[in-house]
C-alpha cells in the first residue's frame, strides 16, 4: 500500500513474502495468487506491496533469462501488487542466512537481487531496498576476513553506483544488526558499513529489537542522523496483541524521523509474521487473515500519524 504525507512523501507499505518462501518462479507466482491476492482483497486496496523473498536459484534464473523476469513484472500487474523491497537475507531457505560477506556467494546473489529490484520497481518510483545479513556470525569471523568483506562492501558500492546511473534507480541495501553477529547495533553498523557509502549502503532497522530494547529506539536514531546514513527499511513491524511490547512506538519514532529529515531513507515498512512459518500455522485462509490483520494495523497507525492512502 502507499500512504502520502501532507509534505509530499510517499511511505510504501508492504508484507514480507518470505512468510511463505519459493524454490522456484512457478512455485513463487502462485504463492502471490494463493496469498497475497487475498491480503490484498481483504484490505480492499487497488495495489499492495510485497517484500519479496528471492531463492538463488530463482535469482539466478531471473537474470540468465529476461522473458522470465519481464513475466514476472508482469504476473505482480496483474495480480495488483508491486515491489519496491526484497528481502536479501536468506540462503536456499528464507530462514537459513546462507553465505556471508567474507565470501563471493553473497555479493552476487546480493547484486542480482539489486538488478533485479530495479527492473521490478515502478515506474514513478526511485528507490529501491534490500535487506542482507549483518555481515557474519561474530564467533566464526577472524580478524582476516574484516578486510575481505570490507572490499566485497567496496565492490557493492560502485556496482549499485552504476546500477543506478544506467537505470535510473538507486537501490539500497540494508544490514540488519543482529545479536551474535559482527554488527549486533546499529552504531556498529554506521561504523563498519556507512562509512563506506552512505548513499547506497545503510541500515534495516527491526522495530522487534527495538521495542524489546535490544537497543534504544532514540539513540539509533540519532548515530543514523549523525552519520548521514539512510534508514533503508523497517521491519518485523506488527500488532503484537499484548503479548511483547508493542512496535507501535517504534514505528512512529522512525516514521517522524524520516518525515523530518532527521534520517533519510526511502520510508519502507514492512509488516513480517516469522511465527506463520512453523508447522502450526492453520491454513492459508488464516495466514490471510493475520497478514490482512497486521496490515491493516499498521496502515491505522500511520493514518493517526497523519498519513493518507495514496493511489
């Protein structure tokens, strides 16, 4: 969904299709139709946003073969669906974090997603992101391999530059600190990450972590602002029904900041159910319904912000 402030800017508002992973195009486009089509209906919009989630195999598949990609752009139309995010964490599996960026793996698959992003966006929007992981597992990561993957991050940075001056497009991509891993906040981040590309290189910051102050909403706002680096997406945003802190406040203070100009970014959000994933999960009629649920909170909370849905 899109939602325009009265100052002009445009938030898109997606779900993350990683709920509901494919090893395939076939697989992945009826999983569109199965679900988010639904989501859609349900919500009574003309258009919906998906955060998809993009196997290797798929990836590679899509950039070897164009037909496939311009069927897959148009397969979204159809369905009344856009992507302006993907979700690049992922190995074979959505839940696996595959390679890190010590090794080749990771930086193509990463550049295929950026390509791929930039001829799924549409055509009146700009900027795209993507989320990876936060670099490494801190416990198998010697001090060698800083330097290897701090050239990979170089690398990115001047192929995303001439991503964007070709297509017209800048993609971002977005580290997502995480507990255990070398970038486990978001001042680690901005130290290793942001200081090497502020413009197409920043931070994914999870609204989870933040409300169960794993860190403090304010003081990751304020090392973003300082470091002039973007907020490329919020994540893992949705109504927790009492059962953990809410994401309310955090989406808020993320949403005034970018609204401000105190932090930059593309205003992405995206609602994530991981929980849906298990082997507990009713049904699809019901994982419609939490994702309609869950998007449908989210768009209420942005429309008290003062936001209004745009077409």
């Amino acid at each position: 969904m899109r939602l325009r402030h009265d100052d002009g800017t445009l938030v898109h508002l997606a779900y993350n299709a990683g709920v509901h992973p494919a090893e395939d195009l076939e697989n992945l486009i009826a999983h569109l139709t199965r679900y988010a089509v639904p989501v859609r209906k349900r919500l009574g919009v003309d258009r919906l946003g998906i955060g998809l989630w993009l196997a290797p195999p798929v990836a590679d598949h899509l950039i070897a073969d164009r037909i496939e990609l311009v069927r897959l752009r148009r397969s979204l139309e159809e369905r009344g669906l856009e992507v302006v995010s993907l979700n690049g964490t992922g190995g074979r599996n959505q839940e696996a974090p595959g390679p890190d960026w010590a090794k080749p793996e990771r930086y193509r698959y990463t550049m295929s997603l950026a390509k791929i992003l930039a001829f799924l966006l549409p055509e009146d929007v700009r900027f795209g992101s993507i989320s990876t992981i936060p670099i490494g597992w801190r416990r198998d990561w010697p001090a060698d391999l800083h330097s290897i993957a701090s050239r990979r991050l170089e690398r990115l940075s001047r192929e995303l530059r001439g991503l964007s001056s070709v297509t017209g497009k800048t993609i971002r991509v977005g580290f997502e600190p995480w507990p255990g891993c070398v970038l486990e906040t978001t001042e680690q981040a901005l130290q290793r990450v942001c200081g090497i590309d502020s413009e197409h290189l920043g931070v994914c910051l999870d609204a989870c972590h933040l409300s169960c102050g794993t860190e403090e909403t304010a003081s990751a706002l304020r090392g973003l602002a300082m470091a002039g680096a973007p907020v490329v997406k919020l994540g893992h945003v949705h109504d927790h029904s009492q059962e953990i802190p809410s994401t309310q406040p955090v989406l808020q203070d993320t949403l005034t900041a970018l609204l401000s100009g105190a932090v930059n970014g593309s205003a992405h959000i995206e609602v994530e159910a991981h929980d849906w994933t298990t082997p507990k999960t009713k049904g699809p009629a019901a994982l419609v319904a939490r994702l309609a649920d869950d998007l449908d909170w989210t768009r209420r909370n942005l429309t008290a912000l003062g936001l209004k849905l745009a077409a």
